[in-house]
C-alpha cells in the first residue's frame, strides 16, 4: 500500500488550472525576495472548476517565506505582527487572462508553518486547513518542496491523531474525518456551520479521505473491517486529548479574535470583506455604519457581539 508521505506529494505536485497558477505566479513575483513556497487550498480547490467559475469565488493561498524582514523590508511593524500572531493575511484583486479573479492570501515564514502543523500547535488553524487537500504551486528549490510536503503529511497525521481522541472504542471511518472538522471549526470564530462544513468537505472528495484514514490509521495497527475501526488509544488517553481539544478550543477563539484586530491594520478591505464571507456562509446580512468602517477597532467590541447574537459568528 502506498505510504502517507508519498500520496500527500502525488496530490501536493497535482495540476490546477491555469489560471490558479498565473495568480500564484502574481503572488511569487510580489513577495520574489522572500517567497519559498506557495500552496493553494480551500473551497476552490475542493470544488473543482465549478467553484472556480462563480463570480463570487475566492482563491485560497498560503504564502511561506524564509524571514519576515525580507517579507517586510519597508514594514517592520507588519513584520512583527507576523510573527507574533501568524499568519498576516492579504485580499488581492487582479485581472488574470482576460478574468478579474480575487485571492485571499495568507503570509508565514516556513518554520511557523512546520511548528502549526505539528500535534504540538498552540492550535488547530493550520493542520486542519492542510489535512485537508491542497496543491504546491511553487516551491524555491527541492528542500523547499521536501518541507512543504513533510509539512502537509505531518498535518494529515496530527489531524488522525487528535481525531481518535474523539471516538470511541469503535468507529466508523468516514466520522473520523467529520467529527474532527467539526471540532477544528468549532475551535475558530467562524461563521460557516460547523456540522454542516464538517459534512460538506469530507463528501467532496470522500473516497479521498478513505484512503488517507486507512492509511494513517496502518500505523496504529488499527483493524478495519466494513469501514468499522477499532480505536487505537485507551480511555485514559481519549480523555487527555479530550481535555486538549478544550485547550485548542479556547485559544482558537482567542486568537482568532486578536487576528479580526489584527486584521484591521494588515488586510486591506477587510471589514468589507469579512461582511460578505459572513452573509455567504451564515445568510446574516450585517449592516455596518460608515462610523463603525471607519473605526473597526473602536466599534469591534459591539459589532462582534451583535453578530455572535444574530447568529453569524459561532
């Protein structure tokens, strides 16, 4: 059976469209001093071509870089800001072959990266995105693409790992994989419906998932038969990560809650763009005055409970 380590490379080096590389390659050329590596992801990727079409489609990349004073050689302070609270997250608007398409991009050195998709991380943010498909548009040179994959079949391990803490003594494979996307949405500040996020990303490409769980789960000696798994780690271990997801839980919200402030100052465009995300995936239209735009840390504190209250934050 093929190993974890290559088919997370086979489906990290896969092709995307072209114009998803043209728009890699913009990001490359924007940030050419510092870049090592581009990985692209999230709801575009999973929905395929059809996703990519709709006018209201947004990119996902991660950016990583070697050193965030060659990332910022005219911000320190952006800098900073980075590697206090990763990622710096950026919206980018462009016209790509004859298309306007947006990205919304996210900037990490690679170490941060490495350490965020680790079973050690401060939080889930990072390893549940990369447990989940992506595709390595760019790599600097081959040690850069050799840690970008490490990285990602790391992340696919940290995922299976701090999943079983939420099974059973057994367990049905395809729960394996929703349970655990369902807990990381949960540990953010998130608008989109954890259940039904959690459903929706394994059944895009479930057999994807299949495969991937079998073949993590080998390294557990794990039984599977009938899709029906016996869980690896004993009761007292469930509850220990049990009580680590109550962790990830907690400082999940809180940083993403410092990273909307944050955001403030790093994301051009970004109460617009928070308000649009959060009507398209939780049907709340929030309606902001031009004060509150042109105040967001001041107004912060009142608008973000107002949503909570209306439903549009979880």
């Amino acid at each position: 059976m093929q190993d974890l380590a290559n088919l997370i490379r086979d489906e990290l080096l896969s092709s995307v469209p072209a114009r998803v590389t043209a728009f890699a390659e913009s990001l490359r050329r924007r940030h050419e001093a510092s870049c090592v590596a581009i990985l692209y992801y999230g709801s575009c990727l999973r929905m395929g071509q059809a996703m990519l079409a709709e006018p209201d489609s947004v990119l996902d990349f991660y950016v990583l870089v070697d050193d965030y004073r060659n990332a910022y050689p005219r911000s320190p302070i952006l800098g900073s800001a980075n590697r206090l609270l990763p990622p710096n997250v950026f919206f980018v608007e462009q016209e790509i072959m004859g298309r306007s398409l947006r990205a919304k991009y996210a900037m990490i050195s690679v170490d941060q990266f490495v350490r965020g998709c680790r079973l050690t991380s401060a939080t889930s943010a990072i390893w549940a995105r990369f447990a989940q498909p992506a595709r390595l548009i760019y790599a600097r040179d081959e040690i850069a693409r050799l840690r970008a994959v490490e990285a990602c079949a790391t992340a696919v391990r940290t995922f299976i790992d701090a999943s079983l803490a939420l099974q059973g003594e057994t367990f049905r494979l395809d729960a394996l994989w929703i349970v655990g996307f369902r807990y990381t949405y949960d540990a953010e500040l998130r608008s989109e419906r954890a259940d039904e996020r959690a459903q929706s990303i394994v059944a895009a490409d479930l057999q994807r998932y299949r495969k991937i769980g079998a073949i993590a789960l080998g390294a557990h000696a794990t039984a599977i038969a009938d899709d029906l798994c016996q869980n690896p780690l004993l009761p007292e271990v469930r509850r220990a990560g049990q009580a680590q997801w109550r962790r990830w839980r907690r400082t999940g919200k809180t940083l993403n809650l410092l990273r909307l402030i944050k955001a403030v100052f790093t994301f051009e465009g970004a109460v617009d763009y928070a308000l649009w995300k959060i009507e398209r995936h939780s049907g709340v239209k929030p309606t902001v005055s031009a004060w509150q735009k042109r105040h967001p840390i001041l107004a912060a504190p009142v608008l973000l409970w107002r949503l909570y209250r209306e439903g549009a934050l979880r």
